[in-house]
C-alpha cells in the first residue's frame, strides 16, 4: 500500500513472500527470510544463490532497510544475515537454491578485526554534533602492548587533543583507522595514511572568526554544550569508507512503546542479538524511527503486517530535529600547519619536516616508546 511519503507491503506482497519460503522447514529462519523479502525487497543476496531474490522496483529515495550480508567478512560490522548458515535436505530444497560457503577464510589481515560506528567528531557533546558515522579499526591487536598507545587508540574520549579524533585512510590496507594511534599498532605504514579533512562547525560565526592558533581553538572546542566542534570527513578519491548509524541514534530492544501486544520468543531473540542493519520506520506523518534491526521494528509496533514500512520519501528521523535552535551552522576547513602556536615548534624542528609537511610531536615521542 503506497501513500503520499511511504510504502507499506500489500496483500500480493504477503502472498509472494509466503510462495517464495514454502519450502523451508525450520520455521525461526522462515521468519527471519519472510521478513527481509517482505519489508527488504531490496537484498541482492539472500544467502541462497543468484536465482534467489525479489524482483521489486522501488517508487521512493529512501529504503527501510540497507542489507544484510553472507560473507564471512560480515562478522566485522555485526550486519550478517541470521540465516547465512541455513541448510536442508537437497531433496527437500528447490533446484534454483544453490547452497554457498558463507565461511570462507579472507586474504585480508583485518579480516576478523571488529569495525566499530563512529561520529568523526572531537566533541560528542557539542552543541554542533557530527552528523556521519563510519566504520573503523578502533582497537589494537590483542598481542600489542604499548599501554600508552592502547589507551590513545581505544580511550581517548574525554582528552582535549584535537588530534585523536582524527581518522586515517591507509592506501595500504584500504582500512579506515579511528585515530593515528590504531593506525600505529596496527602495523600501518605512515607514509601510507592519509589524514581526514577537519572542519570547524559553530553555531555562531564570531567563533569562527577568531579562531588563529591551535590552542585557542582546542579552548573553544572542548567543554561541555560548547557552540563548536570539529568533524572530519573521508579523503574524497581513493577510499572505501561504509556510512553506519551510531547505537545512540537507534531503538534497540523489544516493546519500548508499549505497542507490541503479542510477544513472540522468535522476534524478540532476533531483536536482542548483536546482528546490526538499521531499518527506517517511517509510518507515523513528520515521524522517522530507526531501529537496530528490522526484528526490533517488529517488536515495537502492534501489527507489523500492517504497519511497517519498506520505503520512504523522506529519511528524516527524529533524531535530526533535536536543538533545531542550532541548525543554522556556520563552517571552515582547518589547515594545521598554520593553527600550530609558533612556541610549541622550534625552528630545529621544524626545519627536519619537508615544506608541505607538519612537525607531529606525537609520532616522535610514540617511536621512541617502542624502541
């Protein structure tokens, strides 16, 4: 059923879905596959061969759901569909489903190395909070053991140092880092990062106005509600950064509106699980929800069937209208090299680094740690 801003599944919709699953046994997977071909019709692979997809022919922007995934490099983001490791008797399964290794082993060093979902921001509480988040290597190896660089890669929140929340893209490994300490313990070479770009973001532009030293800015920037903050944002060639949504910014348990009448074990396992592919609901007018997946959408609404939603015409959620006091924004790209004080770099110093380059403090005392 479509209405001016959305689209909810018809009865032929229902009807197409249940053909599609006849033929599975186990009923908890039925459900899970029932559900992403009905409310995402969008999946490309459903873990079951090419042959086995909807046809459905979005109408608006916005999808509900993004996409599960069956490789094994999916265990990184948490986004693995739940039924990836399904099988049944051939006997018992159509002849169009083709039964894939979902486990193989990756090439990749990083292959069973956890993404985490970060706002590149310096401060989350900021007034002008970050908007995209990425997935990033924001830990170190378990068989890494420079403490001090550990805690600069893994908890720097709350530290007044613009640059740890600086992200870095390796040209090597094709691997976004949180900051340049988990590029270091990663074993990334450091001629082959590049740095985000940072920009200053204020509610007022008289901040942005007297901003002209590193120190001044950092003062600025790091306090409690603080009018500006800085962002970061990928390298524009040359990078494979994934956009994800913050835990903080979606519904990620079962029944928090008191509106799911009938509780199903099934449903609410599947909410509760670590498994991460955000679904947009959009079937209140002027309201978007986001949820953790689309099982915690389920659990959160009388009638599923009825109610939900598998596309959008706006993805406009609620958490985007907060403090709208602070919408207008005013904002400047950051060049370092010419925020640094004058005093914190020696002429000595400054003259080892090439014209284009900037004397790093940190990398200095880092290296020496290790040796």
């Amino acid at each position: 059923m479509q209405s001016g801003a959305k689209r909810e599944a018809t009865l032929y919709d229902h009807s197409l879905v249940e053909n599609m699953t006849e033929w599975i046994q186990n009923d908890t997977v039925k459900l899970y596959i029932q559900s992403y071909l009905m409310f995402c019709p969008g999946q490309e692979d459903m873990c079951f061969g090419k042959q086995y997809k909807r046809n459905y022919s979005f109408q608006f922007s916005y999808r509900s759901c993004d996409q599960c995934h069956c490789g094994n490099d999916c265990r990184r983001a948490n986004n693995c569909c739940p039924w990836r490791f399904y099988r049944q008797d051939k006997d018992k399964t159509p002849n169009y489903i083709s039964y894939q290794n979902h486990n193989q082993n990756t090439v990749s060093k990083y292959g069973n190395v956890p993404l985490k979902c970060v706002i590149p921001q310096a401060n989350d509480r900021s007034i002008k909070p970050g908007i995209l988040s990425y997935y990033m290597i924001s830990s170190c190896p378990h068989n890494y053991h420079n403490s001090v660089i550990i805690q600069k890669c893994e908890h720097s929140f709350q530290v007044k140092n613009i640059f740890l929340y600086q992200p870095l893209f390796s040209l090597l490994s094709n691997e976004t880092f949180r900051n340049l300490e988990c590029a270091i313990c990663n074993g990334e070479p450091l001629d082959k990062l590049i740095p985000w770009s940072p920009s200053l973001v204020c509610a007022r532009e008289k901040a942005l106005l007297r901003t002209n030293t590193l120190s001044y800015l950092q003062s600025i920037v790091f306090y409690d509600k603080s009018l500006c903050n800085i962002v970061f944002a990928p390298p524009v060639t040359r990078t494979q950064t994934k956009l994800c949504v913050v835990e903080q910014r979606y519904v990620s348990g079962c029944n928090k509106t008191g509106l799911w009448k009938t509780f199903d074990k099934t449903i609410f396992n599947a909410c509760n699980s670590n498994f991460v592919d955000v679904y947009l609901d959009c079937s209140v007018l002027f309201e978007r929800k986001l949820y953790k997946n689309i099982y915690c959408a389920m659990c959160n609404i009388e009638d599923s069937r009825k109610e939900l939603t598998i596309e959008c015409k706006s993805s406009v959620d609620v958490f985007d209208l907060q403090d709208l006091q602070y919408l207008v924004s005013f904002s400047a790209l950051i060049d370092f090299r010419k925020l640094y004080d004058v005093k914190s770099v020696s002429k000595n110093q400054d003259s080892q680094c090439p014209e284009d380059s900037l004397y790093e403090p940190r990398l200095v005392s880092e290296f020496n740690s290790q040796s």
